[in-house]
C-alpha cells in the first residue's frame, strides 16, 4: 500500500478537546470496499 499524508485542522476550545475528536474521528471504521488504514501523529495547536 502506497502512504498518503493530509493535514488535518480541527477548530475547538483547547487542545485536549481537539485530541478527543481526533481520536474520535480515527476510532471509526468505514467499509469503502478497499483496504485502507488511519494513523495519528500527535495533535499540536497552531500558531498565526
């Protein structure tokens, strides 16, 4: 399988909450009829 890397922004109150919806979002599974996987690299705040 080839690897593919996307960013990913998630805009919430603080970083803890965006950890949850991350892990939230990779917990799901989703039959698309391929092969497929989802890792998570760390989520940091963004800085303007």
């Amino acid at each position: 399988m080839k690897t593919f890397t996307s960013i990913v922004t998630i805009r919430c109150e603080s970083l803890e909450q965006a950890e949850v919806v991350l892990a939230e979002r990779l917990a799901h599974d989703e039959d698309y009829g391929f092969d497929y996987s989802v890792t998570e690299n760390g989520a940091t705040e963004a800085t303007a």
